[in-house]
C-alpha cells in the first residue's frame, strides 16, 4: 500500500487545476476582454484611447441626431417583429399538425424543418429575388394569372419574409416539443367535461404553452435583429443594425462608432433574453410533464389532409431559397422564361478554379475553432458538471453569450479589443479562429453537458478507486462515454462555421478568404450563377456534415437545434 | 487495522452546516466483514466514502496498519470498492473492466490475463469474460464489478449497498457469496446495508448508524440480544416494549414488575439517555424488552395478560398480535412450538424469558 507503486504524481492532482486556470484565462482573454473592450470603445471617440477623460456619450447621440442610424434602429426592431409574428403564425399551425395529428414520415418532417437553419441563410436570401423579385418567377405568375402586384424585394417587404422563412424553425421546433409533450390527460379531462375540440384547444391547451410561444418569438426575434447576410442582401437602402455595424466599419472604420451601434443591438438581444429567462423561470411552473408521449388523436379524414398538405406547404416554401440555387446553380441559359432552359455544369466548371484557396481557408480555419471548441467545451462541461468549477451560472453566461450575441457584435468586439494594444490580431487567422470560437463553443459545451449528466458520477468514482490518475480517468472513462456526444457537437460547430459570415465579414483579410466570402463577393459582383454554383456546395457540405452529427449522436436533425 | 477516529463530515458552511457524520470512531481487524448499518440519511454511507478517500474528511482521522490515510487520495489508498449501481464501465468487456485496476497499474499484458483470468475463475464469471455489461444479468453485473474490486488485491474491500438493485431471492443468493469469497480472499471487508437481516447474516461485527452517530457495535446475535438503545432495539429486528417499575436489582441485571404485578428478572439493564427517556411513559420507571420468539403465550399463569387480535402463520411459527396490558402499541408473538393454538379474540397470557429480556431505566437507582 505505498503510494509508489501507483505510479501516481502530484502532478496529476494538479492537473485538472491547471486546465481549469487555463479555461478561465482563455474565458478572460477572448470572451471578457473583447466584449468589455467593445462596451468601453462605444463610450470613446474614434482614434482616441480609452481613458476616463475621453468618455462620451458622442457615439450615441447618432440615434438621436441621424435620421439613417434611427431608420436602421427601427427597421431592425420592424423587421425583427414582423418576421417573429410571420414565423410564429406559420409555426403554431405546424407545430400543433406535426405533434398532434398523426403525420406520415413525421421524422422526415422535423428533418427537413431544420434545413433553413443549416443552409447558410444570406445564400438562400438571393434566391428570394429570383422567387419575388421584380421579374420572380412568382411575381409573373402572381402578376400574369391573378393580376396581383408585389411589394418590392428588396426592402422590408423581402428582408422580413426572407428572416421569417430561415428561422421559423425554432419556434416551431420548440412549439411541436411543447404540444408533444402537454399532458393529454388535461385536455380529456377538459373533453369529459364537455369541452369541443376547439374549444380545448382555445382555453386549455394554448393557455398551457403560451409561455413557450412567447420562449420561441424571443429566440427567432434575438436570430432576426442579429442577422446580417439577409438585410445585406435584400436590404438595399433599407439597412438595419448589423448592415450599419458594417458599413461602419468597411466605410469608414469607425471602429468607436461601430461598438456604439454594437451596443444598442446588444442591449436589444439582452433585453430579449431577459424576456426569455424570465419566461422560462415561469416557464417550469406550467404544467407540461417532461415526458412526450404519443399524442396523436383522430382526426376526420379531410381535416388530416388538410393539415398534413399544410406542413408540407411551409417545408417547401422554407426549402425553396435553397432549391432555387441548386437549381440556379445547374442552369447555362435562365431569361424570359419560368425555368431554366439550358441546363448542364458550366457554372461549376467556372468556379472550379477560383475555390480551392476558399475551401481550404473554411476547412482551416472551422477545423481549429472546432477543436479549441472541443477541448474547451468538454473540458468545462465536465468541470461545471462535477462541481469543480464555482458559480455554475457565470460559466453558463460566458458560454451562452457570445451564443446568442449577433456575430456582427463579437466582429465589432474583436476588432475593438485586438486591432491595438497588448494583443494585436487584426488580419490574421488567429482572429478568425478565436472569434469562431467564441461564438460556438455553445454548442460543444451543452451537447457535453448534456451527456456528463447522464454518466454517472460513480464510474469516475470506480475508476479512482481503481488506482487511476484523474487524465486516466478522463482518457479511459469519461470520454470514450461522451465521444458520440462531442463528436456530434463538433461537426455542428464545423459545419454551421462552413457558412458563417457575419463574424467573417468583418475580420476576413485577403490571406483568409472564406468559402462564404467568395459567395458574397459573386453575389455582390452579380455574378449569381457562381454564387449559386458555390452556395450549392456549402449548403451540401453542412447538410451532409449534419446529417452526419444526427446519426452520430443518434438524434433526429431537428433535435441537435432544439 | 483500519482505525477511524471522531471521522465527522459537516456540508455547507456555518450556521447552516449540517453534520452527517459525527465523530465516529472504530477499528477493523484484518479479514473481518464489518457492517454499518443504519436508515437512510444516517451517514453510513458517508463514512464509506470518506473511508474510500471519495468525500473531504471535516473531522478526524482514518489511519490503516498506522499510516495516516484521512487526506491520501483515494487513488494511492489500494482499496476496492463496489457501488450499488455496479458502475460498471459500459464501454468496455467484462475482462476489461476487471483489468482496469491492474492497467492503472502498469502491469504487464500477461501477468494481467492470469490475474483477471483467475479472479473471474473465483467469481464464476470465466464464461463471460468477452461480454459487454449490459448483456449481464444484475447479478453477474454485481460479480463482475466486485471482481473489478479485487483483481489488484486491495488492502481493504469497501461495499455499498451491494445488493440494493438485485430482487429478493437473488439478493439471498449473492450475499452468501460475497462472504463466500471474502473469507476466500481473507480480506478486509466495509459493508454498507440498510438492511438489517442482511448485516446480521453477513457481517462479522455490526456498526449501528443513527442520525450522523455510532450508536452501537458488536457481533450480530450480541446487538440484537443486548441493544444498547431503544432505537438500536426497534430497527434491528422485532421488539416488545411493556412498561414496567423497577423491583430491585444489582450489578447488570436486574428485577422488573411488568403491569398486573409480573416480575421479570432481565438479564440486562441499560440506562436510557435523555433522548430515548422521554419515549418512557409517565408513571413508568422504564422499558422492558422482549423479543417476539422469547415471549411465551399460554392461557394462564404468571404474566401480562391480554387478548389475541391477529393470529397468522409464519409456516414454521405461529405469530400472534395481542393487544396486552401495559404493551406499547401491539405485543408480537412468535410461538415455534405448535402444541398450542390460540384464536383471534382468544384471552392469553405473555410471559417473557429473563434471559432474553433488556431492561430500559430511565435513571439507574436504588429501589
């Protein structure tokens, strides 16, 4: 019984120590740092340091002075609403038909209603001009069978529908998660008692998940006023704050100015996740037993159909911005008629040269962000897990902000804090990496969280009494358990990096151009038949990595967004 | 010698701390099974695991063959342990999971087939050896995790709760052969039951748990014939309690009158403290305690008199509720000798063997 012949070091004690310092320093450095240097550059001039002295409110007085910084603010807040009531009045009906009707292919069903979130939403945003722009293939059939006239495209009339088709998913994923999971023997009671159908839809069952309505609006609603491939597609003139964050700074680089704006829409997100967080603490008290079960009922033949033929409506209408540009993308001739006439694979002959630098930049770049992703997340998921780590809420903060914060945000806040000073970033990979990081992590972490909370405690236990070291422990126990798990997170976090753009926009430089940079600037160049080709690939890319993370993790797609 | 010296466990931080584990102290031989027994939130289990290096020690010291073990990682202890939910690694074969000890250590490859070979030859399990856990049984799962235990021959085996998970018949079963083989492997043994039927046929000593507290220790017949408490009394099999007044006694035992003017010589006296005194109805100088088989039923004769409520067979006894005079709540009756009967609502009369009565004084005293 002499420790010796255990082959165990002190170091080995000091060893989750030292990764937990290590985590704290990287959570400093990279999510504290730059998000307090952005807060403190929205309170000082451009080209002055930040000082006590030169605080000023100089860079917000922009709101109340230029018209274009409060039209951008209110169509931020216009578009946000008004995508959140679309998405949400297209999902209810959906997610109570998904849920409660029995639906043929109801896996495919919830499959597909991710789709819109895994194809990178500014590619699909062009398509909407080939749908409803001036000379879209709807508004000729509108305009030429029924005579009716479409707003323009471009402008709050296509930014909102465009926003509301990519992120009604998550209301409606989180709305079909609740009507599956009411508990059915409320609603029979209500039956018994002589309440009709709609009746106990009206003033039992809705009461009960209103909160999670209101939980899904907030989550579409902070997505929608923090995206910025829609509006810088679709927007035209018509900017919001995320397209004047970046014509900020690509105009001017009026970095100041640009965090001051950064901070109105941040206060916006917060103020919605505040919103949230009080929802969800109310949230627990409503009765919804956390077991699913199957609720399908019966339903008269014709309402069935109606309802299953619905779902399928809004699939494809969310799905067409991305069959467009598979479309576009195989067409050589497309003018003056509904469809292609010409097809074949010119456009990707064209491109075939141009991407090999992208490409390998995105695999590089998502590559190293996906693996400082992992070890960070899993590292801090098992330490927060275990009780290592003090203050499980700040961890869950950090993690969770940057999450949640407009990509175009932690842009601003990289530039702020890394352009100069003691660490000096700008144009670099590192930068890219970092900011990719930071804004992903989230899903490594929870995905890891949610798998050590399964594994019992005890086996960690079994092992140290075994004689293990804690890395043995870790090495040999925990994480062949959670490798699925990580595995799963890890290519979410590569393949939605793969079509990032709001944080790359900003701290690309020509060294480290991106797969979607490339779209852009086909996109920006009008060049749409290229973008479509490339906007393909990636949309093909991230759907088979994802498809991939879902067999791996052993979930429906749906449930890696929920 | 396993020593445990006022070993306490507070949680939380004053004023709100609470002590689940209150300066317990005893020693184990090498080889004895030694069991803590108690209800649950007694902090036997809490001992275990500070034992096992698992749980910070607030208080105190565990010390084994004289060196200081109260702050040794549970790593450096060499002690094997078996969980209630068997913690067997899921991702690894039955072999491997019982060479994970050995691998920890550095053993070599085939020094670690003979020694998992061997001790899965002892735990009946060699035809399993290639199998994944959760195509075992719960009780091969149980066998393997205790084999996992002892492949590297720990220097003490710590067992909680084992057979918690496994149903009635099979729980019998295993418990023979867990002292089976550790008296096979001669080793020092830490069991942890709720179970009090389970420690008294398993256990070399018992260690009686209640509230954070060491209440009693002994060999299982000396704690269920002699409990030091009334606690110690009621949850270690059945007890009838009768109110009784002292009638003289000296030394250790001592005379009771029981209601309707019974004396009971008890074999034994033991002083209530102020707790458990207050359980001692008014009017009453003590307890007497008398287990169920040690109370004779007849028809007449000296004793408490009372009346037959419930009859039922045990198969080999007859046990009898009788509502008695001066009995707190129903006296319990098990009569092995069959000569007898009695019908419900028959009048009997209790008497109760001295030998195997305890008496409970409020205050020790002269008459």
């Amino acid at each position: 019984m002499t420790p010796s012949a255990f082959g165990t070091r002190a170091a080995d004690r000091a060893l989750p120590l030292a990764i937990g310092g290590a985590a704290a320093l990287i959570a400093l450095l990279f999510l504290i740092y730059p998000l307090s240097s952005a807060v403190l550059g929205a309170f000082v001039k451009n080209g002055q340091p930040v000082a006590l002295a030169n605080l000023t409110l100089a860079n917000f007085e922009r709101f109340l002075v230029s018209a274009s910084y409060q039209r951008a603010l209110w169509h931020s807040l216009a578009t946000g609403a008004a995508a959140t009531a679309l998405a949400t009045a297209l999902s209810l009906p959906m997610a109570y038909a998904v849920a409660r009707v029995a639906m043929p292919l109801r896996a495919t069903i919830l499959g597909l209603s991710v789709l819109p979130l895994i194809s990178p939403p500014f590619i699909g945003a062009y398509a909407w001009v080939i749908l409803l722009g001036n000379s879209g293939i709807f508004t000729s059939l509108l305009r030429d069978y029924l005579g009716i006239g479409l707003p323009s495209i471009y402008g709050f009339f296509g930014v909102t529908v465009a926003l509301a088709l990519s992120y009604f998913p998550y209301v409606f994923l989180v709305l079909q998660g609740a009507f599956a999971a009411v508990d059915t023997h409320i609603e029979e009671a209500a039956t018994v008692a002589g309440a009709s159908r709609w009746r106990v839809l009206r003033t039992v069952t809705l009461p009960m998940i209103l909160p999670t309505v209101a939980a899904g609006m907030l989550i579409v609603f902070i997505k929608a006023i923090g995206d910025f491939g829609i509006p810088s597609i679709l927007g035209g003139e018509y900017q919001v704050l995320p397209t004047l964050i970046y014509y900020q700074i690509h105009g001017f680089f009026n970095l100041n100015g640009a965090a001051a704006i950064a901070m109105v829409n941040v206060a916006l997100t917060l103020l919605a996740l505040g919103a949230l967080a009080w929802i969800n603490r109310t949230r627990s008290v409503a009765t919804v037993s956390g077991t699913a079960r199957a609720a399908a009922r019966p339903l008269p033949a014709p309402l069935r159909g109606v309802a299953i033929a619905y779902v399928w409506l809004v699939l494809i209408v969310a799905n067409l911005p991305q069959a467009v540009t598979v479309l576009y993308s195989f067409s050589e001739r497309w003018g003056g008629t509904l469809l292609p006439s010409v097809y074949g694979f010119e456009n990707y002959r064209r491109i075939v040269g141009e991407i090999a630098g992208p490409a390998m930049n995105s695999v590089v770049l998502a590559g190293a962000a996906t693996l400082i992703c992992l070890v960070f997340g899993a590292v801090t998921a098992h330490a927060v897990a275990r009780g290592r780590i003090a203050g499980r809420w700040a961890v869950d903060l950090i993690v969770m902000v940057p999450f949640v914060l407009p990509g175009l945000v932690i842009g601003v806040a990289y530039l702020v804090a890394f352009n100069e000073g003691p660490l000096v970033l700008t144009g670099t990979a590192t930068i890219l990496v970092l900011a990719y990081f930071t804004r992903r992590v989230a899903f490594v972490f929870r995905s890891a969280s949610a798998a050590i909370f399964q594994l019992d405690r005890r086996l960690e236990e079994a092992s140290a009494v075994c004689g293990a070291s804690w890395a043995t422990t870790m090495r040999r126990v925990v994480l062949p358990l959670i490798a699925p798990a990580l595995l799963a997170g890890g290519i979410l976090v590569f393949a939605t990096l793969i079509g990032e753009i709001s944080v790359t926009v900003l701290l690309y430089s020509a060294r480290w151009k991106t797969l979607t940079i490339s779209i852009y600037e086909y996109l920006l160049g009008n060049d749409i038949a290229k973008a479509s080709a490339l906007g393909t690939v990636t949309i093909l890319l991230t759907f088979a990595l994802v498809a991939a993370a879902s067999r791996l993790a052993g979930r429906n797609m749906a449930d890696l967004f929920r | 010698m396993l020593s445990i010296r006022d070993l306490t466990k507070t949680f939380g931080a004053p004023p709100n701390a609470i002590t689940a584990v209150d300066r317990v102290s005893f020693d184990v031989a090498r080889g004895e099974l030694f069991t803590m027994l108690g209800p649950s939130g007694c902090g036997k289990t809490t001992t275990l695991r500070m034992i096992a290096g698992l749980e910070p020690v607030s208080g105190g010291a565990i010390t084994f063959d004289g060196r200081d073990y109260t702050r040794v990682p549970p790593q450096q202890r060499n002690i094997g342990m078996v969980f209630q939910s068997y913690a067997l690694f899921p991702h690894l074969s039955v072999f491997e999971n019982a060479a994970y000890g050995l691998r920890t250590r550095g053993m070599a490859g085939a020094e670690i087939r003979r020694r998992v070979d061997e001790v899965l030859r002892a735990l009946r399990l060699d035809a399993f050896a290639a199998r994944q856990p959760a195509t075992l049984s719960g009780g091969q799962q149980q066998r393997v995790s205790i084999a996992r235990a002892l492949v590297y021959r720990p220097s003490m085996l710590l067992l909680d709760e084992p057979l918690a998970n496994l149903d009635a018949k099979l729980r019998v079963e295993m418990r023979a052969e867990i002292r089976r083989i550790q008296r096979e492997f001669g080793i020092l043994s830490l069991y942890v039951t709720h179970d009090q039927e389970e420690a008294m046929a398993i256990s070399d000593r018992v260690a009686l748990f209640n509230a954070g507290r060491l209440v009693q220790v002994g060999r299982p017949r000396e704690v269920y014939r002699a409990p030091a408490s009334l606690f110690a009394a009621d949850f270690i099999g059945r007890a009838n309690f009768f109110r009784a007044m002292l009638a003289g006694g000296d030394g250790p035992s001592g005379r009771a009158a029981l209601p309707g003017g019974a004396i009971v010589s008890a074999a034994r006296i033991v002083e209530l403290s102020p707790e458990e005194a207050v359980r001692v109805p008014a009017g009453a100088d003590g307890l007497l305690m008398v287990r169920p088989e040690s109370v004779t039923i007849g028809r007449a004769g000296a004793g408490v008199s009372g009346r037959v409520m419930r009859a039922e067979s045990l198969g080999g006894a007859m046990r009898y509720t009788v509502s008695a005079e001066g009995a707190l709540g129903a006296a319990t009756v098990d009569a092995w000798r069959a000569d007898e009967e009695f019908a419900e609502g028959a009048p009997v009369v209790l008497a109760a063997d001295p030998a195997e009565s305890v008496l409970y004084l409020r205050k020790r005293g002269s008459p």
